[in-house]
C-alpha cells in the first residue's frame, strides 16, 4: 500500500490517496478542512470521462462499447477514481501520480496527475496519453467544497457567469440544446468558452476561485453539506456528443487552480 502524500506550503495544506483513486482527502488552510469529508468527500480525478455516459455506451467510429452502470442506467465519472495510481515524484510542495487505463476502459493508455501547492493556491493536472489506437476521453475533477466552513460562519455564496447552461434532460443528460443560464439549485453543465471562473465566498471568512482553460464545468450544489465546482473538457456524456480524440501525438492535457484569499 502507498502512503498519503502531504503537501505544505505556508499554512497550506493537501493530503493525496493514490491508492483510492489519487483522491486529495484534505485541503487545509490553517485550522480551516475546505473540503467535505465522509462517505463523499475530498476531490477526485474524473477520467478518462466526466459525469454521466448515456447507458455506459459510447461510439468510436462503427465500434460500441459498454462501461460498467455504476450510476444505473448510467456509466458516471470514469474510472480513474476507483484505480490505485502510482506515485512518480513527490516533495514538500509538489507531487505527481500516473495510472495505466486497463479494463473496463476499452483501451490502452497511460494519465498523469500533478499536484502543485502554493501559500494560496493548488494547481491540478491532468494528462491522458494513447498507446497506439486513438479514443475519444475526457479528463476533470469533482471536488466536494463544504458548504459552511465552521467557527460559526455563514453559507458559501456560489458567483459565475456562463454563456449558456445545457438543458438538462429527465435523464440527467444533456439534451443538447444550450438555453440561458437558470438560477440554481443546480445540478447542470455550463458552457465558459473563455475558460473555468468561479468564484466561492463564505462571507467574512474565506473567498476562493476555480479557473481553467477547460470550457465546461458542472456545478452542483443540490446536496445539504456540500457544494461541487467541476471544471472539466467536455460536457456529461461527451463520449458521444463532442468527442475529443486522444491519439498517441495528441494528448488531452487539462489544468485548474483552486485560488484562495483569507477575507
């Protein structure tokens, strides 16, 4: 068994599983856990997809594959998180893990994940690499954001501004018509094509932002304890609907900053 890798930098500090699914566990600032803990908890990796596959297939040309339903009647979040990764480097700030995709995923290849920690900010990424034959993937993370930090604090306010939401089907997917963004509760996919920007406030306490490049991000924040932000390269069921081919001089490389200052 590998064991949990820690991160510190100034009052900063992270705690990474690689072997339940290279999952950070904790995000301390100070005396101050950001992220929920429990049964779900911490942040994980979503990859090689993100968020639902419609009925666990996905098309490659004239192939159909099944994945595993582990969100009846859905395939949901990859399979990266259920996998013990490996660990390549760590120090006191920076880490880096790797997994070679195997089955259930229907094809060869390795991803990376990094980790670099500042006084103020962590930064992710992702990479997934093929070995010979190309396949569509996605690649994200799905971090659990307490809802109310403690110390007798008020609620975290959830500020964004999306060119358009997905409609959001009974299915939980997609229908693929893109309509103006609804006020939440929310469990629904955004459209940023300028990237990522989120901003959370847990008022007089703690104002964080979620940046990326990545054009989408999933924000749900229909559960009491916690709330979620998660910026990734596709929208849920993806695989079919905006495939994005990794081939073996094309990787799929994602980043995100999680960005904090003390309020």
């Amino acid at each position: 068994m590998s064991k949990k890798t820690r991160l510190t930098a100034g009052d900063a500090e992270l705690t990474i599983n690689p072997d339940n699914g290279c999952r950070i566990e904790s995000l301390r600032i100070g005396s101050t856990e950001l992220l929920r803990q429990g049964e779900r908890y911490g942040c994980f990796p979503m990859v090689p997809w993100c968020g639902r596959t419609a009925n666990g297939r996905f098309q490659d040309g004239a192939t159909s594959h099944q994945l595993p339903l582990n969100s009846p009647p859905h395939a949901i979040h990859g399979t990266g998180r259920d996998t013990a990764w490996k660990t390549v480097r760590a120090d006191a700030r920076e880490a880096a893990f790797t997994y070679d995709l195997a089955a259930p995923w229907p094809y060869t290849g390795r991803v990376t994940q990094t980790f670099a920690l500042a006084e103020d900010s962590l930064t992710l990424q992702l990479g997934v690499e093929a070995d010979a034959d190309s396949f569509p993937a996605q690649a994200g993370w799905h971090p659990w954001f307490q809802r109310n930090l403690g110390d007798g604090g008020k609620d975290v306010l959830i500020d964004f501004t999306a060119d358009w939401q997905e409609e959001r089907g009974a299915d939980h997917l997609p229908t693929g018509r893109r309509i103006g963004p609804t006020p939440g509760p929310w469990d629904d996919c955004f459209g940023m094509p300028d990237g990522v920007d989120v901003t959370l406030t847990w008022p007089e306490q703690l104002e964080l932002k979620v940046t990326s490049r990545a054009p989408w991000v999933v924000i749900y924040d229909e559960q009491e304890a916690a709330v979620c932000v998660e910026p990734q390269s596709g929208p849920p069921n993806g695989l079919n609907t905006a495939p994005r081919y990794v081939t073996p001089i094309d990787p799929l490389e994602i980043t995100a900053t999680f960005a904090w200052r003390r309020l």
